[in-house]
C-alpha cells in the first residue's frame, strides 16, 4: 500500500543561477534528516519514516519545487498537520535568513564530490551534459551541476518567498481513499479526486508561528578539509594481511598502490552461529538491522551528506557494517 504526501511549489527556473545554487540550499535544509529536521519531527509523532525534496525544471521558464512525504498508516490522517509543520519549519528559515556557513558547507561538499568523481559511462556523460551547452555559459559547462561559486543570500531570500500557503499544490496517493474518488483518468484509469483547500486550513498555514522541534541543524563535523595522501611504503605487502587478532577479532588491511585517492572502503562482518538455525531467527536479524537502520539515519545523516556513506545490511552469518 502506497502512502504518499507531494507538496508542490512553482517558482521561477533557477538554473540562471546555477553559481550560486538557491534551490540547492533550500533541498538540502528542508529534506535534512538530522535531529531537529522536519523528518525527525514526523517520525517523533509517527507521521513518516522518508521525506525527499527538490526541484525540477518541466519546461522553459517553469520549475517545480517538490516536497515528497512518505506517510505511515498515521501519517495519512494527518496531512493538514504534516504540512503546517513544514510551513512553520519554513517560517524559521525566513526568521533565521540565509547562513552563510550552511552555504559554504554544500559548497564544499560539491567541491569534493566532483574532484573525487567515481568514473561513469562516457556515453551517458555526454547525453547529460550536451543539453547544458545551451543553458550555461562554454568554460562552466563541465562544472555548473557541481560547483557552487557564489554567496547569494538575496536569491534563497526571493526563493522562499514562492513557498507559501496560496503557491502550493498537493496530492495525497493512499488506498485509504480508494472510496472518496468522484473521476476516472481516461487515459490509465486511475480514480482520483480534486478538492479546494479551506480557507480556515490555508489560515491556519499562513500563521507566523514555530515549532520547538524545529531549528537550523548544527554544523557538520565530518566535512573533510584535507585530502593529503600517506606516503606508500616501499615495503607495502601486494595483497590484503592481517594488522590485528584476537578471540573475537581479526583486520585484515590493504593499502591503495593503484588509484592514490583519498578513499577509504571498510567492510565489518559479524558472525553469529544462532542466525540462520532457522526461520525465525533469520528474520529477527532481518528485523533488528532495519529497525538499526531507521533509528540511526538521524545521527549518521551529517557523514552521509559528507560523503561518508554507512550501509547496515543481514548476511547468511550475522550482518554487515560498510
């Protein structure tokens, strides 16, 4: 069953502005997954457990802005509130203006994320970026998707001002409403219907307040700064071996003599015989590294913003940590 919140928000196209990137700062404030986000708000009053935002160009001069929600059984009886939640998450943006030290962190981010690019398709490069030789000047061509260059306060100010109560459009997809659909799509045969929102709910939107849960997120720590690489050593062992061993532990370590980037891959195994001795364990593994996963996205989601991505997933043994 498909439970679904999109908040939709037209403003101008942004891609004029692609050194300075006003939609990025907001994508990045309004889909945060860290403690005092709009997404730990949901999932502290069992709303919703993902919330995604962005935007996207539909044709010449019209951009969309998108807040997609993910709503639990809950959730679906509380988009009214869902939504004025964003709406006061938005008013403490415009209370806090434009910070310049958030900005210069996606700046950062995006630096290292083209420097350190893995290698793609040469064809698929070539069909992204061949649409970008019209709408961006020739030298920024390869760059203008990545790099941010330029602190322009004035323009996040401009944008936010486009997400109000009175620029919005919403839908809700949930079989819960399977019964309530008045049309039939002629074309896919979906059933749906289309409602005004109240005025009492669009009052109750636009009203300047705030939300204790909700504040800036605090400054990430994990944004590296220095990518100097060790020297090898001349007798560096060609193949993987074993740094430490002990009862219930045992490194095996490689150093990179081929690529000389700054890139770390770590691979932790735990074993546990009681896993897969049958059915219920096996899923109770299952279940515990899910439930991990959810729980801890809030306080890892920095190092995944800087690129330190951590997987947790079961294996025929136990589980793994990459």
């Amino acid at each position: 069953d498909i439970r679904v919140l999109s908040i939709t928000f037209p403003i101008p196209e942004q891609s004029k502005y692609y050194k300075s990137m006003p939609n990025r700062y907001l994508s990045a404030l309004l889909g945060h997954e860290g403690p005092t986000s709009i997404l730990a708000a949901l999932k502290k009053r069992g709303w919703s457990s993902k919330l995604s935002s962005g935007s996207k160009v539909e044709a010449r001069g019209i951009e969309l802005f998108d807040i997609d929600v993910d709503l639990t059984e809950k959730g679906v009886d509380h988009v009214d509130d869902i939504i004025k939640l964003i709406f006061q998450y938005i008013n403490m943006l415009k209370r806090e203006g434009p910070q310049e030290w958030f900005h210069d962190e996606n700046k950062n981010i995006s630096a290292m994320q083209f420097q350190f690019k893995d290698k793609g398709s040469p064809l698929d490069y070539v069909y992204r970026l061949s649409p970008h030789m019209i709408t961006f000047k020739l030298e920024d061509v390869l760059t203008a998707e990545y790099l941010i260059k330029d602190w322009r306060p004035d323009l996040i100010q401009e944008l936010l001002s486009y997400f109000r109560p009175d620029n919005l459009r919403y839908t809700v997809v949930s079989k819960t409403f399977e019964n309530q659909t008045d049309t039939i799509d002629k074309y896919y045969g979906t059933p749906y219907k289309i409602s005004k929102i109240s005025l009492e709910t669009l009052d109750e939107w636009k009203k300047d307040d705030l939300c204790e849960d909700l504040k800036m997120p605090s400054k990430n720590e994990f944004i590296a700064t220095d990518f100097t690489l060790v020297p090898i050593d001349k007798n560096e062992p060609s193949h993987p071996h074993i740094i430490h061993e002990s009862l219930l532990l045992r490194t095996w370590f490689k150093t990179d003599t081929e690529f000389r980037f700054p890139k770390a891959f770590v691979s932790v195994d735990f074993f546990s015989y009681i896993v897969m001795t049958d059915p219920f364990h096996c899923n109770i593994m299952s279940l515990f590294v899910r439930l991990f996963n959810e729980d801890f996205t809030e306080y890892t989601w920095d190092a995944t913003r800087a690129s330190l991505n951590l997987i947790i997933k079961p294996s025929s043994y136990g589980f793994k940590v990459i």
